[in-house]
C-alpha cells in the first residue's frame, strides 16, 4: 500500500494518473488460448499436429481430456488478473456420443465449453482448424485444387461461423472467429496466383453464412511461412490484409508471422488508419515463428504502447498464441498472459501525449531521456497494486508447483 501510494505519486508528477490506468487494465480483456494447456491436440482426432507449426518439450502433466484441460484453465484463471476470454479451437469438440467431422460439427458440440463459460462469466472466441486433420492434402485446405478437399473444408468454416454465433448468443459475449489455413508449398511453386484466389472464393463461400456482425467478428491470420511450407504461403500479410479491408472484416496479426526485423508494433497504427478493429496474437518468436511463451519484452511493451497511445483499446481484440511443451504448461499461461498484462500497464503509465508533443516540436533529445526515463519508473508497484486488489498473489511458482505435485504428476 504504501509501495503504491509513492508510486502513484511518482507517477503524478510527470502527469500520469495510476489510477485511470489502473482503471482502464482492469477493463481490458485478454483472450486466452485454449491450446497452451495440451500442446495444440484437441479432442476430435488422433493426427499428430500438423500445418507448419510445432510444439517440442515433453514436460509431464499435458492435459487429456476435457476435464483435465478445463481444470488447469481454471487454475491458470485463477493466478491471472483482470478480464479474460477463452479462445477455443474446433479440434477441442466434446463428443459425448457419436464424433462428427470437421464438416459436421455443431453447436452441441461446444455446450460444454458453454456451460464452463457461462459459470465463470467469461466470453468464448472461435477458430476454425484448418490442420491436425487427414484431410489436409499436400498441406493444402481452402485453397485447395481439388474441390472435394477445398468444399469440405469451406463446411468447416460455415459450421463454425455459427458456432460462434451460438458463443456470443449464449454467453452475451462478442465472439472473434479467427481464420488461418497454413496452407502453402515447400518449395518455388509454378503459380502463386491460383491458390490464393481458391483461398478468396474459399473465404466468400465461408462469409455468405448469415451472421450477426455486431456479436461475430471474424478475423484473417496472415502468415510468412511455416515449417515444410518454406518458400510460399497463401495467407500471405498483403493477401489478408487485403481481403479483410476490402471484404469488411478484421484483419489479425500474430507477431512471430513475419521476418525477424520487421515488427507488428510498427504494423499497429498502419492497420489502424484502415480498420475500425484489428486483431492480435501476442507470441514471443525465438528466430523464426516459435511460438515461446510471452514475455515483457521490447516489442510486447512497443505493441502495448502502439494499442494504448493511439486511444485503441476498444479496437484492438487482444489474444495469446504460444504453446511451450518444455515447461509447467499452466506456468506458461500466467507468465504469458502477465506479461502482455504488465506490457499494458507499462503504456498505460507512459505520458504519451507529452512525448508525441515533444516528436511534433522535433525535440528527440528530451523524448529520448523522457523515454529511457520512463523504464526506470516504478511499475512493479503499481502492477502489485492491480494485483492485491484483486486478491491475487504476486507470486505464482508455489501455488503452480502445489498443483503440479497435487494433479498434473499423476496424468501418466
Ligand atoms: C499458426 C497461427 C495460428 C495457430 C493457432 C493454433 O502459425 O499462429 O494462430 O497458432 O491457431
Ligand atoms: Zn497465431
């Protein structure tokens, strides 16, 4: 307490109001991701995870079933503050009895994940799974040359487009539905073109279902490439971007999709001076698309500042995406959602109108100070404040290694 009275008033000094910010955090809702739980398996089929992405480390307690996956998001929930969302994928269907198909699936499938939902007071978001699934032939789903394949999985993203509107209409939550296809080749392809307008018809088959626009948004990943899908991706930024602007709906950004020097951070304000809302999956990239857990890092507090300065926090629909198979997976979740937390509060303490005042007068030398001075603020204080008043600890190892001992050892 008193930690954060002097804190607070560091911070008034140079003008910022910890309060409001802590304010406006609490307000800010995270959409966390199902899948850091069970290492991207889902529950509908037995392929091994495919598209491009992966997951390596073999650290004991991996969830199972949904009960198991439910349990450990209720533990990680519970060491994270602030105003959460889950974020499902179509492979985590319950089938109580007979399985249906990626092109079958139905609300019903997801009650369960409704009822979890509806208990805790938290919205539920949607993505369709383009991969893990046999039918995914030579890496290819929308955009696929045979129609067969390329119709089946456009019945996918018909039936889930309904699913979440089945998730906003029950929970009273907006529902964003992400679509990404990791579909591309490994090698120079002949042509670049024909894939991606098969993605483009694809895309307007899947949004001709009836769906209410102001509780679905549906967003567009855009990729580089992915592991054996080296030289071309169909979902490229330029496609997606292109297609969401022109197409009406949200664009979204992961932040280990691009080359290592270029920086989501800088595609904010770009997507922003476009779109009403844009989209984001916050990773940490380790080289290439790695998918490590999230930390408070340079470019986590840039993408925080480009969100916060530019007034976006009701534009902006925030999400994780990570998934460490290498440590305590419920460990992961709190580290990561945290740290996009204290990213956030680290911008919501910035005196940004000071220093966009000082870039307009060109006066880089106090910004620079003003900016190096800000690091050294202390954050840590308010970020307990935000902590204690909601009566969670600041540490988390314990109770995660209590659980671990307790549940997740016994999961053989
Ligand atoms: C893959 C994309 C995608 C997935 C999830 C599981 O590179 O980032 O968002 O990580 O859908
Ligand atoms: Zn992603």
């Amino acid at each position: 307490m008193q930690r954060y009275e002097s804190a607070k008033e560091m911070y008034a000094k140079i003008g910022i109001d910890a309060e409001a910010a802590l304010k406006m955090l609490g307000d800010t809702t995270v959409s966390v991701h199902c899948w850091q739980g069970d290492d991207v398996g889902g529950f509908d089929n037995p392929s091994a995870l495919s598209g491009g992405i992966q997951t390596t480390g073999n650290y004991p307690g991996k969830a199972r079933t949904p009960e198991e996956l439910m349990a450990d998001i209720d533990k990680a929930f519970s060491l994270i503050p602030g105003k959460k969302k889950l974020n499902l994928h179509a492979s985590y269907a319950i089938f109580d009895g007979e399985k249906a198909d990626r092109d079958a699936i139905k609300p019903e499938h997801f009650k369960k994940w409704v009822d979890f939902a509806k208990e805790r007071k938290i919205g539920l978001d949607f993505n369709p799974t383009f991969f893990s699934h046999p039918l995914v032939k030579d890496g290819l789903t929308l955009s696929s040359p045979d129609e067969n394949i390329r119709r089946f999985w456009v019945e996918h993203g018909k039936r889930c487009i309904e699913i979440s509107n089945y998730f906003a209409e029950e929970t009273g939550y907006p529902c964003v539905m992400n679509i990404w296809i990791p579909d591309g080749y490994k090698d120079i392809p002949a042509d670049r073109l024909s894939p991606r307008l098969r993605f483009k018809k694809s895309l307007d088959e899947i949004l001709s279902v009836p769906y209410d626009k102001s509780k679905v948004f549906v967003t567009l990943e855009s990729k580089v490439f992915g592991i054996g899908v080296e030289s071309y991706t169909v979902g490229s930024a330029e496609f997606c971007l292109s297609y969401s602007i022109q197409n009406g709906i949200v664009p979204l950004m992961d932040n280990g999709h691009y080359h290592p020097t270029e920086l989501v951070s800088d595609k904010i304000p770009s997507m922003l001076a476009f779109s009403d809302k844009i989209a984001l999956h916050i990773t940490r990239g380790v080289r290439w698309d790695s998918d490590h857990v999230v930390l408070l890092d340079d470019e986590t507090k840039e993408i925080a500042k480009e969100i916060v300065r530019n007034n976006a926090l009701d534009r902006v629909f925030i999400a994780t995406d990570y998934f460490d198979a290498s440590i305590n997976r419920i460990s992961a979740w709190v580290t990561g959602v945290r740290s996009v937390q204290k990213a956030l509060l680290f911008a919501l303490l910035q005196p940004a109108e000071k220093m966009k005042k000082l870039q307009d007068e060109s006066n880089f030398t106090e910004l620079m100070v003003l900016s190096e001075e800000m690091k050294t603020m202390p954050l840590g204080d308010i970020w307990e404040e935000f902590l204690s008043r909601q009566g969670i600890e600041s540490s988390y190892i314990g109770s995660i290694k209590e659980y671990e001992e307790k549940v997740l050892v016994n999961r053989k």
